[in-house]
C-alpha cells in the first residue's frame, strides 16, 4: 500500500464508519471499555498539551495551527484560553462535528476556525504547530515528508505525538492488539523516537519537553520542539 492509498482510506474511514466510532470516543457517552481506555488516554495527551501552553503564560498572544483536530477536543480548550486557533482535518464529517461544538462552547465568537484539509495542503504560518494522534497513519517515509512541511510552517515551535516503536508495541500490533475492535479499518503505523527527532533536527527544531502516556490501549509520545534561532 503507497502512502497515497493510505491517505484515501484514512479520508473515507474517517468520513464513514470510522466517524462514529471516534465521535463517541471523543465524546462524554457510554462506550464500552476499550473505548474509555483510549478515550482516556487521548485526554492525557490533551491535557499535556493544555498544561504545557497554559504554564508558558500567554495563550492570548499566540495562533496555533492545530493539524488534524478530529472533534476539536485540543482546538476548542486553546481557544478558550484566548488562543487564535485554525484547525483542520481530514475528514468533513470530523470538522462538521468540531465546528458544532465550538458553537456549543462559544455561541457567536468564530474562534476557532475550521477547514477541511489533509496535512500536506495546509499553508501559512503560525507560532504553534500542534499535530496530535495523526501519525500514526502514514508510514515513516511520509512521516518525514509531512513533519518537514510541519515544521516549515511554525515560526516557534511544534508539537507532536506519535505511536513509539518499540518492542513491546511492535509486538502488540503484530498479534493484532494494538488498536482492537471491529471498526478498526487504518493501518497503524509506529515510529522510532530517534526518527522523529532527527527530521525535527534537521529541520531546526531543538526537543524541549516531552512527555509518554500509556494506558491498556493507548500509547503516545508527546514532543514539544522548538526552532534553534539563527546564528
């Protein structure tokens, strides 16, 4: 499979059965416990993320990009932090849900904003570049491609996480455990740390702050990098 065919069967996923599955994990509904696993897990992730930016004091003065913001479950707490947040994804159906619960959370305030996009379309130039839990479906030659185009748009500093590869996942995944259930329709692909970090590296970003949540389920690593200013 070319990363080409990954690309449009993580649209169409994400767009159909794929949908719902993750809405209601993303979301506050029942769902069994698999689902609460990595619904939990994610939420960790988000929640890094939120305590790192809240603790560097000033929000208010940023925009993020956030690459791949699913239901808004990242893009919706940094706007409401004073964040100017443009969000996009993948799927349509995903954004649709985003943009609808934004509205629930703001009622008329546009922020953030929302666009239908896949990561290697996105433009323009923001302080922050946040892409969370997207990784995970492309192949590392692509990987390096996308966090390369990343990193060309952050003035400041990106934030990633990313399926580690190591032995203990890599055997999980091959007896077909890592991501369990029926509606499991992506492949999912782990990343070497060391690799993630040297395409930031040569790209000019420095690592900063790090951060591993692990559940039953769900397993992330989270990299904050900065840009190493010119000399």
């Amino acid at each position: 499979m070319n990363a080409a065919e990954d690309k449009t069967i993580v649209r169409e996923y994400f767009n159909s059965t794929g949908f719902d599955r993750w809405r209601r994990i993303y979301g506050d509904g029942e769902v069994n416990k698999v689902q609460l696993d990595i619904r939990t897990g994610h939420q960790q992730t988000v929640d890094n993320v939120m305590g790192w930016l809240k603790a560097d004091n000033n929000l208010p003065e940023l925009s993020i990009c956030d690459a791949g913001c699913g239901v808004g479950s990242l893009s919706i707490p940094l706007a409401m932090e004073g964040a100017k947040v443009y969000a996009s994804d993948i799927s349509a159906k995903m954004v649709s849900e985003a943009q609808d619960r934004a509205v629930k959370a703001f009622s008329n305030t546009i922020n953030p904003s929302f666009a239908v996009q896949d990561l290697e379309s996105l433009s323009g130039n923001y302080h922050t570049i946040i892409c969370l839990d997207v990784l995970i479906h492309y192949p590392q030659d692509k990987a390096d491609q996308m966090i390369s185009h990343l990193c060309s748009l952050a003035q400041s500093r990106i934030i990633l996480s990313f399926a580690p590869k190591t032995c203990f996942l890599t055997i999980l995944k091959k007896i077909g455990s890592f991501f369990p259930g029926p509606s499991k329709a992506t492949r999912a692909y782990l990343h070497r740390e060391a690799d993630v970090i040297k395409i930031l590296q040569k790209n000019g970003f420095a690592v900063q702050r790090q951060a591993m949540t692990r559940t039953r389920f769900y397993f992330s690593r989270l990299l904050e990098a900065t840009r190493i200013p010119a000399e």
